[in-house]
C-alpha cells in the first residue's frame, strides 16, 4: 500500500514539475537581472535545445537545473526562480 501511494506522489510531483520546468527565455533575463551574467541554457539542461513542454525530461536536467527543483519544492513556490542559481554552490 505504501508502495502504490509513493508511486502515485512521484507521479503527481512530476506532472507539476513537468510544465513549470521548460526552458524560458524569462528565466535567462530573470537570472541575469539578479546577477548572474554567465548564465545560459546548459546552466540547467543538458539537452542541445532547450526543452519545450512536450520534450522536457527532469533526467536531461543538470545538477543545478535539479537543484532548482528542489528549491521550488522547498519554498512551495508555483514556479522556478532563476534568481535563486544565485545561491547554487553545487557542481555545474
């Protein structure tokens, strides 16, 4: 049973996060209003183009496109803050 209600969360977070998480073009402008001047699209994807919503996979994501995710997650907010890559420490 718990199984099956795991499964079923994952599914739902994924769903979310599935059209929040497309590359925009806002996220670049939102990025480097805050800051960060070498940011681009591979800051996050890995893909060689940018997703779109009906091609976007969390697994093409780079470290810091999955610790974006988690911020969101953790600051319960509807979308991703590209301002926030600010704080990433992690590896690129």
């Amino acid at each position: 049973m718990r199984v099956t209600v795991g499964i079923a969360a994952a599914i739902a977070v994924t769903s979310l996060t599935v059209g929040l998480a497309v590359a925009k073009p806002a996220n670049i402008k939102q990025a480097k209003d805050a800051g960060v001047q070498d940011i681009k699209c591979s800051t996050c994807h890995s893909s060689a183009k940018p997703p779109t919503k009906d091609t976007y996979k969390e697994a093409e994501l780079t470290p810091a496109g999955k610790w974006l995710l988690e911020q969101k997650a953790a600051k319960k907010a509807k979308d991703v803050d590209a301002a926030w890559i600010k704080e990433y420490t992690g590896p690129k």
